[in-house]
C-alpha cells in the first residue's frame, strides 16, 4: 500500500471531482464559487458555514447557499469549540503575533478546515474548496489543515484559478442569477468570538487614519465619560470569572468584547508581516482578547520565578508565529501546547483593572504568588548584611568586568 503522505501532500491531487465540500462564508467570493466550480467541473457542491462567533444571518447564508445552487448545506456551530479550544491555547500563550495581532482569524481556519473536513467524509466527497486568494495568509492556513487532515481530497482555489477581479464577479453573478449578498459597508470585515479584522481600499495606506466608520465594537476613547471597573479571576491560566460571577468561556469572552469595547479599548492598528511575503497595514478590534492576554500575563509575572517568565515570552512568541504561519499541524506547536499548559497550572488568582480608553491593572493576587511581602518590605523586611552585599555584587559583576578589562585593557 503506497504511504498516506506520497499519495497526499507530496503530491497534489489531479483528477476530476464529483462533489465539492465548499468552506461558504456567505460573501461574493464563495457565493459566486457555488456555480463556477458547478459549472468547470460538473460537480454536486455542498457547502458548510462554520459559526465561530461571527456576525452573520445564518438563515439567510443558508437561503443564498441553496439559490446559488448548492445541493446541501450544513450549518455548525463551532463557538464553544473555537473558545475551548484555540482561543483557550492562545490566552495561556499571551498569544499576540509581533506583540500587537490576538490571532483572531489565524486561529479560526484550522478549526473551520477541521469541520469541513468532517463534511466532506460524512458526505463521501472527493474535493474540498475553499475562497481564499493568492495575496492573504489563510491560502496557507486552510490548506496546511486540509493536506494534515485529508490529503486524499482535492482542494481547490476558485479565486486563484478563475481570473476574476471583483467588479469581474458582479458582472458574473448578476450574468448567472447568483444572488449577490448585501453589502453594508465599503470595508471587508472578518470576525469572529476573538476579533474583528478591518480591511479595505482606503485604509491600506499606513498613513492613513482609519476613519471612524470602520469600527463596530469599539468606540473612540475621547468619548468613555467614566472608567469601568473589572476583576478578572483566572484558573489555571483561563478566566472564569468576571467581578465574581462566574461563567463559560464564550460568554465571558462576548461580555468582555461589549463592555470593554465601550469604555474605548481594544483597537489594534500596525504594521504586519505577512507569510506570503510582503508587509501590510492591518485593523483590528479585540477588546476581550487583549484584556484577557494583558491581564493573564501580569498574573505570571506575579506567580513565575524569573527564568520561567523569560522562557515562557519565548514560547509564546514561538507559539503565536507558528500559529499566525499556518503550521497548526507542525510538531513544535503540540509540543509547546503541551508545555504551556503545565506552565499554566500555576496561574491562579484574580487581577483588577480600570478601563477608561486604555487598561491600566489596579492589582492583582495569587495563591501561587512568589511574591513575598517580607522581602521587599523596607522597613522591616529581610536585609544582607553589607558583606553579604559586597560579597553578591562582586560575583554578580564578575564575568563582566573581566571581559571589559581585557577589551579596554584595564
């Protein structure tokens, strides 16, 4: 029997398909996908929309799907998956690519590409497409999970292959009786439970200020009249709490996305390197996100011992970029999963903090804390003699001082 591997992602798949598992989102792209890869490949398409905390009709996706002409249309609800899941990983992991993206989107694909699949086996399917383009990161992400979780099946790129520019595709719906989905605003919008991603012609220039229009879960911060107070508790390096109510996962994350969002925090705007090669201007909100990496990364700070605390910011940042490149299924990334997760069973207890157009931690506590008030206390707190002083420094300098001396000659 020839190896899964040879016949899968060593090679690509060449051979016409019969039924299609589409990835549909419901916009332009893969609504106009249902009846090109109908119409080239004379193939049944079923397609599957993912709910991963999106703001989306899905009754009305469904209704377009079928118009469109799709012969099956499965609708699942991934919302606690997504949290419980990667969303989970990635607040153990402070997970925040080049110190600014929380990762919204980059985590989402490998779990949307995951129920595709599923469909597309339960449905005996011999292809998988999806409606990513040549210019964006997710081309990688998507197929990275589809050639890892079936690499029997054909993927297909409509929006790579077709040739069509945007205006291109108006033109080809409207030619075809496609239902063009309602477009409300001139920007592109991808979001999910973790983030909300803003792209748009007129704000690809970096200098450019993003008008206000664009934001939807936040609001500017020179309009918060007064701060907002929270507590935060945390159990082993996930929240549970919010001012001591306790509830899951998504919804902590939906209340902190609303209430933090209104007290003028959560807005991301940078600079970003792609994996396809370039650098570009990316807009983001994510109030829940980034209140719940800055608070859990103050409450290591407060339970890890230094060397922990050093390695752990480079296993996040090893985790986020393996993450933000498309390599779910690499190796490393199970392994540090794995590590973080022990890491985190420490990191315990609740932090407080203020939000009044940006965040500011009030104080925090832990039952792990390695914090000890004895210690630093100047008054009465434990003190070195002054040869036990002398003593340290003169170690501590050591290594230091005698490269200085046979360098400068000293």
């Amino acid at each position: 029997m020839e190896p899964q591997g040879r016949r899968g992602f060593l090679k690509p798949v060449h051979r016409k398909p019969s039924k299609i598992a589409l990835a549909y989102s419901g916009g332009l792209d893969t609504t106009v996908a249902i009846h090109w890869l109908r119409e080239k490949f004379n193939a049944e398409v079923i397609t599957v929309t993912v709910d991963v905390g999106q703001d989306d009709d899905f009754r009305d996706i469904e209704e377009r799907a079928y118009k469109a002409g799709a012969i099956k249309h499965y609708t699942i609800d991934a919302k606690r998956d997504f949290a419980e899941g990667p969303v989970a990983m990635a607040i153990m992991a402070n997970a925040l690519y080049e110190d600014r993206y929380p990762l919204g989107t980059a985590l989402a694909r490998p779990l949307i590409a995951e129920k595709v699949v599923e469909v597309a086996k339960r449905e005996g399917c011999d292809a998988i497409a999806h409606g990513s383009t040549s210019k964006g990161n997710d081309q990688v992400r998507f197929n990275e999970a589809l050639m890892a979780l079936a690499p029997d099946l054909m993927i297909i790129e409509p929006a790579k292959i077709w040739g069509m520019n945007r205006a291109e595709e108006v033109e080809y719906a409207r030619k075809h009786g496609i239902p063009i989905p309602s477009v409300h605003s001139r920007f592109s919008i991808d979001d999910n439970l973790w983030s909300r991603s803003i792209e748009g012609r007129e704000i690809d220039d970096p200098g450019v200020e993003v008008p206000e229009d664009a934001f939807k879960w936040t609001v500017p911060p020179e309009k918060v009249s007064e701060p907002l107070m929270l507590e935060i508790e945390f159990r082993e390096g996930l929240p549970i709490a919010i001012n001591g109510e306790k509830m899951d996962l998504v919804n902590l994350i939906l209340l902190l996305n609303k209430v933090v969002g209104a007290h003028g925090f959560g807005r991301v705007d940078h600079v970003e390197n792609r994996v396809v090669g370039f650098k570009s201007r990316e807009v983001y909100e994510a109030p829940a996100a980034l209140t719940l990496i800055e608070t859990h990364k103050d409450l290591e700070k407060l339970v890890y011992t230094p060397l922990e605390y050093r390695f752990k910011r480079f296993v996040d940042q090893t985790w986020a970029d393996l993450v933000y490149g498309g390599l779910w299924h690499e190796p490393l990334r199970e392994e540090l999963d794995t590590l973080i997760r022990s890491m985190n069973r420490w990191v315990s207890g609740v932090v407080k903090v203020k939000v009044f157009g940006g965040l500011t931690i009030l104080g925090r506590e832990s039952p792990y804390a390695s914090y000890n008030k004895d210690l630093v206390d100047y008054v009465s707190g434990w003190y070195p003699s002054e040869e036990e002083a002398r003593g340290f420094i003169r170690m501590h300098v050591l290594h230091s001082l005698t490269a200085y001396r046979a360098r400068h000659k000293a």
